[in-house]
C-alpha cells in the first residue's frame, strides 16, 4: 500500500492558521487536539481542518507546506482555502 501524503491547514480557537504535513490528516488532527501535535498548536488550539490536499510524494508535500507557511500572506491562504473548500 503507497503511503499518501497531505498537507493541511487547521483554523485555531483565536482565529490563527496553521499549516503542516502528515501521512494521516484526521489521526494528526487529534495529536493537535491532544496537545501532542506541535508546539504552536499547544498554545492556540485548533478548532477544525479547513484545507487539506493530497500528494504523490512526500518532497512535493514538504515542498508545498513549506510554500504555504513561507510565502503565502494569509489573505492568500484564505484565498486557497476558500477556492477548494472541504467541510
């Protein structure tokens, strides 16, 4: 079984985004809720996944969160959200 690679972006309880990679967005989701996902996430609690994106290889995942969390405004990131929605 191919391994599959996301990267995600979580709204937070004070209205914060945070964007990461994972092989398993709903089991990484809970890590965040359980304290245990990453150190931002510990101190602004994530409240749901509103985008996530799928792809063949781990270096074009990395290669895209890294793009998101670097280069991207977050009028931008809410742009991307918005243009591929998931609920």
């Amino acid at each position: 079984m191919d391994k599959k690679h996301f990267v995600y972006i979580l709204l937070t309880k004070n209205d914060t985004l945070y964007c990461g990679y994972t092989d398993d967005v709903e089991k990484r989701f809970v890590a965040h809720l359980e304290g245990k996902g990453a150190k931002y996430t510990k101190a602004n609690k994530p409240v749901k996944v509103v985008w996530q994106k799928e792809f063949e290889t781990k270096q074009e995942a990395l290669k895209e969160e890294y793009r998101i969390k670097h280069k991207l405004t977050r009028k931008q990131k809410l742009a991307l959200i918005n243009s591929s929605h998931i609920s």
